[in-house]
C-alpha cells in the first residue's frame, strides 16, 4: 500500500522524495489519461469484444476517438487486438492480463464514484428544498 506523505510547504516542491512519490502517479496518469480509456478497459471487462460493441457499451465516444483509444491501449500492452481470418475479416479486443491489473483501481474509482454521487446528489437536494 503506497503511504501517503505528509510534506512541509518547502519540501513539498523541492524534495526528491516528493518528486519521486509523485512520478508513478503521473506516469500512470499519462498512460490512463483521458476521458474515455478507463471505461473502455471496464467495458472489456466482461470479455472479449468488437469494435461496434464497445462503442455501443461506452456510449457517446466516435468511432475516430475509439480506435485512437484502443490503439494506445494496445501500444501500452493493456489491450490486445486479435484479427480472426474469416470473410469478412473478424477483429476483436480484449484486456491482456497487464490490463486485468487495474482492476482494483477501476473498482475504487467505482466505489468512489458511488460515495461521491451520493454526496453530491445530497447536497443538491438540500439546495433544492
């Protein structure tokens, strides 16, 4: 479990433990980064699928965004593209056991999400009433 370190103002920008306690962040926030690539890894999550099959379960993403998505996943070993010879030409994707690693960050964010709508949602009621 990474602990979470209590720097002073001073140390905070300067210190290479900072820097180096911040650095696997944002490398995991460069290959994640973007609206869309988390919910194609959940929507993969059920197994393998094709492209038009994860348009539809993702909803609102443009075949271009996609394939621009799926591409970078792949090239970051998190999904494979498997083509099957058939006429026409099959192509299916599917979460490679690097992907499958994420697992518990997409069930946090899930939990999160859950924990923070309510909260949300509680306090624009309040607004409302």
């Amino acid at each position: 479990m990474v602990q979470l370190v209590d720097f002073t103002e001073k140390q905070r920008f300067n210190s290479p433990e900072c820097k180096n306690h911040m650095r696997p962040v944002q490398d995991a926030l460069d290959v994640l980064h973007g609206k869309w690539k988390l919910l194609i890894l959940l929507a993969l999550s059920g197994g393998p699928l094709r492209f038009k099959e994860i348009q539809r379960e993702v909803g609102g993403i443009t075949a271009k965004m996609l394939s621009k998505e799926l591409k970078d996943l792949e090239m970051n070993e998190l999904v494979q593209r498997t083509v099957y010879d058939t006429i026409p030409v099959a192509v299916e994707y599917s979460r490679t056991a690097y992907g499958a690693s994420l697992n518990k960050v997409l069930e946090e964010l899930h939990n999160w999400g859950l924990q923070h709508r309510r909260r949300v949602m509680r306090k624009s009621r309040a607004v409302e009433a």
